[in-house]
C-alpha cells in the first residue's frame, strides 16, 4: 500500500498512552485512571458501528471489544463485535475504514503504518520492549502524537494506542532450539514489511498468508510454522498440527483501536468522546488480563502435547541489527528515527 506522509502536526499533545482522540488540551498521564467522567445516556442515538478484528473469539481482544460495545450500547450506539474475521481479512476492514463505513477495528501499526506513516512501523521492531511499561513511554509520548496527526491527515483516526496484541511467540512443526534451526524455514507472518523483515533477519523465510489458511497449510507442509501471540495459537487450534513453541517473545505486540477520518468526522464532539472514553477504558481492562492469559495459554497448549523452548535471546536480539537497515531503506523511515525512539525510551 501506497505510504502517505502528511505535513501540518498542530495536532499534537492531544491524549497520552490512551490514543490520540481526545479533547483535551494538556497530555493525559500515563498512569492516570481514566477520566471517567458522565456521558449522556441517549449520545449515540442513531450511530451504528461494527466493532472488528481478525483476532478470535475467547481472546482479551475480544473481551475488550465486548467491553466497548456494552458500553456504547449503554449510551444509545447500536454495536455489534465482529471477531475471527467475520468481517473479512484485516486489509479488506481497513478498506471499509478508508471508505467511510461506521466500522472501528483493532489493527497494528505495522500495518497501519503500510497504508499512512510509515514511521510508525517501529513501534513494532523486534525486542524493543523489555516490559509493557516501556510501550507506555513512547506511546505517551510527544513523538507519538506527531505520529497520529500524520495519520489523520492520511485518512485514519487512533481512537486508543493502549491496547495490547500479546508476546508473539514462534510455533513449529520441528524442534528449534537456536538461530540456525530456523534457517531455511517457511514461517507464516503478517502480510507487512515488519515481520517480513524481522524474519529476514533470523534467516527464515517469511511467508505472509491470511490467518485463516495457516491450520490447512500447517496441515499440507506448504509452511513450517508460524508466529502469534499465545491466545491465538490456542483458540485458532493451531496446536493440532505444530508441536514446538520457540517462546522467544520477539515482539511485544501492541494493538491500535482504529477508524476511517470519514465516519469519525460525522461524530458529534461528544460521540466522538464517547467512544475514546470507552476505548480507553477497555484498554486499561484488556492489557490486565493478559499476564494470566499468557500463562494459561501456555499450561493449556502444554497439555495438548506443545514442547516449549526456551532459546538464547540474545543471539536472536544480535540478527535483528540488520532489521532496522532493512525496514529503514524498504519504509524509507525518517533520519534519526531509530535514535528518536530509543532516547524516549532512555536505551
């Protein structure tokens, strides 16, 4: 997709961590509560919105979604959550979103970033993380709210930024036990330069395929593996046909809640805060249930025969020097950008 990167960021400072679709003057604190405060009862009288993802039925995504629609629906909006794909595959949502459609979705910046800025990608680099807490500071930060104008000015709102996706972990029909096990290897990924490269650079074969033909290729051999948080593999039965779990973590995977500037400029000021306030508030619901969901995750695919790995982080963090040489000649990101988000996050 054709990357777009606007001018004009008098839009900045407008919401911290929580995303960039609020009114407020001053930044939010990152580890403030939500605001909480009263919306009318009858405000969404009239608005209908599809809540979609690709991700799952049975997921904190899912959970989250549910917690957005109970909420609006409470409000007046007449909601509905589309998970699993419902909708169809994540470019076709993005499509309605770009058309105008009342359709809000859970999308991450990688992909976004495809179809608005391309900076943004790098929010999605390999082990960049060391702690959803280090996510916090660069998402509440000055650089990101740049980020968001250019993104509306290229047509997307970021309703919320405090959504979380999960570890992603490495799924496998053969034992990996180091780098070099992954040579040569058909792992499944995303359909964007971000993983394709991350993959690159561990000496796989990145194979970007549509999440819901993964368990048919798994089952035919035409790919050797895949990478998704641990809920995804779980609910999406992946464990049926891939046995070996390389639990490397090498992203930590953030999620954008996401709108087409179309629809969200038929709001009215308080719809529109509404539904950031809404989003927000699922959010801050949906990270806290993850820790446990990875855990869970983890004892339930075990006891369906998946054999974990624990491999030498470091030597996977050294491949992936070449990612960001990589990603930084494909996206054509910015100068300086790499040493711009590592200082936010004082590394």
């Amino acid at each position: 997709m054709k990357k777009l990167i606007a001018t004009g960021l008098a839009l900045v400072m407008l919401l911290g961590l929580a995303g960039c679709g609020g009114k407020t003057e001053e930044p939010a604190d990152n580890d403030a509560e939500p605001s909480g405060q009263e919306i009318a009862s009858g405000v969404g009288e009239g608005v209908e919105i599809s809540l979609a993802t690709v991700i799952p039925d049975g997921t904190p995504i899912v959970e989250g979604l549910q917690q957005v629609s109970d909420t609006l629906s409470a409000q007046g909006f007449s909601t509905a959550v589309f998970p699993a794909g419902q909708l169809g595959s994540l470019t076709d949502v993005m499509d309605r979103c770009m058309a105008g459609e009342n359709t809000i979705m859970t999308c991450d910046p990688a992909d976004l970033a495809d179809l608005t800025v391309s900076d943004m990608a790098i929010v999605q680099a390999p082990f960049l993380y060391d702690s959803w807490e280090d996510m916090d500071l660069l998402f509440n930060s000055e650089w990101w709210q740049d980020i968001c104008a250019q993104a509306e000015s290229a047509g997307m709102k970021i309703i919320a930024s405090n959504w979380s996706f999960g570890d992603r972990h490495i799924l496998t029909t053969k034992q990996v036990s180091s780098l070099a096990d992954l040579a040569g290897m058909k792992i499944r990924v995303p359909d964007n330069t971000n993983f394709v490269e991350t993959f690159t650079a561990f000496g796989a074969v990145p194979t970007p395929l549509a999440l819901s033909d993964v368990y048919s290729a798994l089952s035919q051999g035409t790919i050797d593996g895949l990478e998704n948080p641990l809920s995804d593999i779980y609910q999406n039965k992946f464990q049926e046909v891939a046995k070996y779990c390389v639990a490397d973590a090498h992203i930590k995977q953030d999620c954008l809640i996401i709108c087409g500037m179309d629809f969200w400029n038929t709001l009215t000021e308080q719809q529109q805060d509404a539904i950031v306030q809404a989003a927000q508030e699922a959010g801050t619901y949906e990270r806290g249930l993850l820790d446990d969901t990875e855990q869970q995750m983890r004892e339930k695919l075990e006891e369906e025969g998946v054999i974990f790995t624990e491999i030498d982080r470091q030597e996977f963090v050294d491949a992936t020097e070449t990612y960001y040489e990589n990603c930084a000649k494909e996206l054509g990101w910015s100068d300086g950008l790499r040493e711009t988000v590592m200082e936010i996050l004082g590394k």
